[in-house]
C-alpha cells in the first residue's frame, strides 16, 4: 500500500484529465549531461482515484552511433502491485516489444523482435515493483513502499528478466541538492539491486525529484516546471 501521506498528497494533485504528475529528468554523469527521461503518472481510469495508477516514461540516452530510446508503460492496481507491463526498447538501430503480465507466483514477460519471440516466466514474491536500471521514474514504485523500517520488495528488471530483493528504507526529510541549488526532500534509500544504492527524493507532496545511483555516477534531476 502507498503510505497515507503520499496517497493524500496524489488525490490533491489530480486534473480533471487524470494526470497526478508530470516531468522531464535530466540524467548526468558527473556534470555531463547523457539522457532525457519524461514521464507522466495518470489514474487507470481517468476521474476514478480509486482505479490504480498507469506510468508512462520514455528515456531517451544518447552517446556514439544510435540513441537508445526505452519507452515503459506499467499499469498498478490500487494497492500498487503490477498489473500489466508494455515496454518499447530502441538501441542499436533495432527494436524489441516487451509485455509483462502478473500471475499465480510469477511474472510472465513476453519478448517480440524482428525474427524472435520469446517469454520468460521470473518467480514472483511480495510487493513486486518493476523497474529498470535506465528508467528512473520507475524507482517512484519502490519508494512507495518505504517505511522508517527497512522493507523488502522484489524487484523486476524487464529487459534482463531479472529479479532482485531490494531492501527500501524512509531516512526522513534531508538536506540535499536540486539542480545545484539547497533542497529539503524525503530521502528513500533503495539497497540490493545490480546498480547499486538507489537515492530517491521526494516533495512533500510525494512527486519524484530526484534519483542517485552513485556507484554509476549517475544523477537523474527534474527540470523546473
């Protein structure tokens, strides 16, 4: 269950077209600036807070030769639990269609390519998040599920098909940076994943400001409105 204070903070920040939150993330490593990242957070079924949550994102990263381009799209129940997953991924100049689908004791991901169709089925466990290691907007799941003390939530990586049990602690308000300037945001720490520790930062209303993953150097800040 999302806590009471972010759920309320999410029922305030509604519009009549059912979007919650909007943003562009600017990821860096060290100072350099390396991948844009929007996302926008809407109700399953617009004008009914009690239908779950659908997440949108696409991370566009760039370097030598094609960009990579991964487009998620996961769809939560109301009690934040997965229930359908569609993720486009562009890299290298070739595409590949991923589908995921909870079922009794597993998560079954389906992937369609030119030439390949496969699936995969990756053991379930409680509280599934599904996130990946370039999309940092899906780290907003996982800190959803943070208390003072420390939780356990099993974690998806679609495009690997890997499962991880990441470890989510609430450290509370702290004192960070926003895009260089002083910020006062809730600090999640998210441990036992491939990359890392994972930092999210949250407003007070609950809205995704920031992301760290620091033994990649990386850094995921929200543009100003």
């Amino acid at each position: 269950m999302i806590p009471f204070q972010i759920a309320a903070s999410l029922v305030l920040l509604q519009t009549p077209t059912g979007v919650i939150d909007q943003g562009i993330l600017v990821v860096r490593r060290d100072s350099q600036e390396i991948a844009r990242e929007t996302f926008h957070l809407l109700e399953r079924r617009p004008g009914d807070p009690a239908s779950g949550w659908l997440l949108d994102a696409s991370a566009r990263w760039s370097g030598p030769g094609f960009a990579t381009v991964l487009a998620p799209v996961v769809e939560l129940t109301p009690d934040s639990a997965p229930a359908a997953l569609v993720f486009d991924v562009t890299a290298n100049g070739k595409s590949q269609h991923i589908t995921g689908q909870p079922g009794p004791g597993r998560f079954t991901l389906r992937y369609v390519a030119p030439g390949l169709e496969r699936a995969r089925e990756v053991a379930a466990g409680p509280q599934i998040v599904v996130v990946d290691d370039s999309v940092f907007s899906l780290y907003l799941f996982a800190a959803w599920h943070a208390r003072a003390t420390p939780s356990l939530v099993t974690a998806i990586f679609p495009r690997t098909a890997g499962r991880f049990t990441l470890t989510v602690t609430d450290r509370g308000v702290e004192a960070t940076t926003l895009n260089r300037d002083p910020a006062t945001l809730r600090h999640v720490l998210i441990t036992g994943g491939p990359i890392g520790p994972v930092h999210v930062w949250l407003d007070t209303e609950g809205r995704l400001m920031k992301v760290e993953a620091p033994d990649q150097t990386l850094r995921a800040e929200r543009l100003p409105a």
